[in-house]
C-alpha cells in the first residue's frame, strides 16, 4: 500500500472506536482509498514528501459525534499539515472538553506560531486536561515555560507577539 492511501487507511482506524459515527467517514474514505489507487498510482507529495492531511478527516472535525470530532484531531497532530491549523484553532472552541484538549496537542504537535493566541485563551478553560494540554503545546511551540499560569503566558504573549 503508497503512504497516502495508508495515511488515509490509518485515519480509519483512529475512528474505529466511535461507533456508529465514524461509519459515514469510513465509506467515504474506503471509496477515496480505492479512487486514489486508480486516479494516481503515484501520488503527489507537494515536495516535502508528506501527503496532504485528508479532506475528510478535515470535515470530521464538524462531525456530529464528539468522539470522531475528537479523534479526528488527534489525526490531524500526527500528520502534521500546518493546512490543518486554523481548522484546529476553530476546534479549540468545541463544546467538548475532549476536542479542544486534543486540539490543543495538535497544534502543539504542529508547532505553528498562529496557534499561541488561540492556545493562550485555553489556559482558561473549565477542564484541567484541557489547560495542561494548552501549556504543553504552548511550551513545544514557543519555547517558553509558564506551565499552565495564563497570566505570565498572556503578559509573555504581548510582549512577543509582534517579534
């Protein structure tokens, strides 16, 4: 099997716990791993030769089920598309707890400066697995360490914002 027909396969099986929402995304992607086989044997890989992160893992971050909104974050950290950022930013304000701390490690795992204001505002939310996640992307991303204080990351943040 190519790397993108793979990463696709593999975007899958990351849903495959979600149940009965992740079905509608498996046959999607089923039938786009099996056009993309035809259509282009030999894939495009825009030169830093990592395949685009999949649309519809993209479009599973607006699912009705949390859980494959939820999983579908975590794809999107471990493939690693900086084109999937501001979908991620716009995660960070799901009503679930769980898509915005996995959003949260993917942007970190990411790396994208867009991310730190965004991320800043986290370090105020309800749920501590959110904040900590906020922090731990804050730190990979900037290389600074105020833990989950959102006040010396805000004060840090106007400080460097436009450096």
């Amino acid at each position: 099997m190519r790397k993108a027909p793979m990463l696709l396969f593999l975007s899958i099986l990351l849903l495959a716990g979600c149940g009965g929402g992740a079905k509608r995304h498996f046959r999607k992607w089923r039938d786009e791993i099996r056009q993309m086989h035809v259509d282009d044997p030999e894939p495009d890989w825009d030169g830093d030769g990592i395949p685009d992160a999949p649309q519809h893992v993209i479009e599973a971050l607006k699912d009705q089920d949390w859980c494959v909104r939820s999983r579908a974050a975590l794809r999107l950290g471990e493939i690693g598309d900086r084109k999937t950022v501001s979908p991620l930013i716009e995660a960070l304000k799901d009503e679930n707890a769980y898509v915005r701390r996995n959003a949260a490690w993917a942007l970190g795992k990411i790396g994208d400066d867009r991310a730190v204001a965004p991320l800043v505002k986290l370090l105020k939310d309800a749920y501590e697995g959110v904040r900590s996640y906020a922090g731990w992307s804050l730190q990979r991303i900037t290389k600074q360490d105020f833990g989950e204080d959102s006040d010396k990351w805000r004060k840090w943040y106007e400080k460097n914002k436009d450096k």
